[in-house]
C-alpha cells in the first residue's frame, strides 16, 4: 500500500526515501516507536501497549504512518505519524505531525527530510488545510527541518506565544 513516496538528499549523500505505511507494516511502526521510547531512557508504556496501539490506529480511517528508509530495500529507519481532523476554523482538515523519529544510525541521511516531504504530500493528497507538531525547543536540528518545509512557532492574534498545554486523564 504504498500511496506517498518521495526522496530527499542527506547531508552524506544517502538517498533517503519515504512510503506511507500499511497495516502489513504495523510490526516496524511499533518497533520504531519503542525504539523512541528508548531513546528518552523510558521503560513504559510496555512493548505490547505499543505493537497494540499501532494495530489499533492503521485500522483508523483518521490515522497514518510514514516510513522512512536509507535504503528502500532494507528495514524502516524512521517513522512519522499523522492525525486528521476537521477543524470549523479552517473549514477542512488539520493534519497533525506525531511522534517523529528516526534511529541515531540514520540521522544525517535525509530520512527525516524525506518523511517529512511524504507527510507533507500525503496531507495535501487528504486536503488538509493545515499541519501542526510540537517540537522540543532544545532540539535545533528538528526545528531547522521543520523550519525549512515552512513551520513557524505561532500564536493566535497577539504577539504571545501559544502554549502546548495537556491534561492525563488516566483512570
């Protein structure tokens, strides 16, 4: 089910290439977001809640995921997942960037370029009016790539900043 593909150049000359994901890759997605937990030093949510979950959001009509690969025949490097909704402000769909990851053996290569590029595609495809992430704000390298495809910190009709704010709603 391949739907979106693009490439991009890394900054080593690796042609780094990008698909959106199926529900025959469920096992990859989860393996890369474990892979992401790991990368903060978490143990929790458990492996299983994450294999679970990623089953759950591809059988979503609301959910995707993108793949990304420094070589299109090896095993999936990095990961992206996109959430739709429609929101009354825009009068159409909001696409929102979750959980962008790629493994520390990749980075460097344009994956994360090329995900992003394949996101990006495949929001429009959906016609989404507009794409929001979050991002650390000590993470330089990620806001420059966002920065680059057009994203810009916001705020809604002050020259404050908008907050990112949540509440756990756990039982």
């Amino acid at each position: 089910m391949v739907r979106a593909a693009d490439r991009a150049r890394g900054d080593l000359g690796v042609s780094a290439t990008a698909r959106l994901a199926g529900t025959q890759d469920a096992a990859a997605v989860a393996e890369l977001l474990v892979a992401f937990r790991d990368h903060f030093g978490m143990d929790f949510p458990p492996d299983e809640v994450f294999h679970r979950g990623v089953r759950h959001l591809l059988d979503d009509p609301e959910t995707e995921y993108v793949l990304g690969y420094t070589d299109p025949t090896g095993d999936a490097c990095g990961v992206v997942q996109l959430r739709f909704r429609y929101g009354i402000w825009r009068a159409g769909y909001d696409c929102l960037v979750e959980d962008v990851f790629v493994r520390d053996s990749a980075r460097g290569h344009g994956v994360g370029r090329a995900m992003l590029a394949a996101a990006m595609a495949r929001a429009r495809e959906r016609g989404a009016r507009r794409m929001e992430l979050d991002v650390n704000e000590e993470n330089p390298a990620a806001i420059a790539l966002y920065e680059s495809f057009g994203f810009r910190a916001s705020s809604v009709g002050s020259t404050a900043r908008d907050l990112y704010m949540r509440v756990h709603l756990d039982p």
